[in-house]
C-alpha cells in the first residue's frame, strides 16, 4: 500500500513541486517537500519516519541533487533515490554529473510515467 511510503520531493521549481505533490498524494504516497536541498536536509532531519524515496531535480542552485542525494543516503541507508531533469542524460554526462541512466525521470514527463517509474524505483 502507498500510504506507507513515503517520499522527499526536491525541486526548486514550485509549479512542479506542487503538481508532483498533488499526483504523489492522489496515487497514495506521503510527500514531504522542499524547494531547496538545503531545506530537504532540514525535513529528512526533522522526519522521524523511514524516508523510503528521494525523488528530487538534479539542477539546482547551490547544491545539485546528486550530491543531495549522497548526504542524506549516509544517513537515511534504505532510502531510495529517483532523479528528475529537463537536460538531455549527455549533457548532464558532459557536465560531469555521474549517476544511472536508470535512476532518471526526464521533463518533462506525463503523470503516468512519474508514478510508473516511483512504482517501479520503490521496487528495486
């Protein structure tokens, strides 16, 4: 069930941020947000629960989410991690970001796809 998972959305972009809540929410899950990795470090330090997704943007000023993702892996050890971007997987490659081609949702992506690929990360 859904309603037991629960996922840390990361996006500086509040009109996806929102919109990503809303669909994560009807579809079942809990979402904690944040609109800055930074303020995504706060709620995963100040949620008591078991954090079982980071679904979070890869651009973002100050900090990208890969290494968003890094930090709060050290601490929360089963979390998984979904990444999102609108910059093709060769940019991102060329820019030196390194993480797996399977861990990526790209913008901009259907509803249906988002909760497919939450689904089908959750189950790995």
């Amino acid at each position: 069930m859904n309603r037991e998972k629960t996922i840390l959305l990361v996006d500086d972009k509040l009109l996806i941020l929102n919109i990503c809540k809303q669909v994560l929410e009807i579809n079942g899950y809990r979402v904690l947000t944040a609109s800055t990795p930074s303020e995504a470090i706060h709620e995963s330090e100040n949620y008591n629960g078991e954090i079982h997704l980071l679904l979070t943007d890869i651009m973002m000023p100050r900090m990208n989410g890969i290494e968003l993702s890094k930090q709060l892996q050290s601490i929360r050890k089963n979390m998984k991690v979904l990444f999102m971007s609108g910059y093709p997987a060769n940019y991102l490659a060329d820019e030196g970001v390194d993480f797996d081609i399977r861990d990526l949702i790209q913008k901009p992506f259907t509803m249906d796809d988002l909760i497919r690929k939450v689904n089908s990360t959750l189950k790995k």
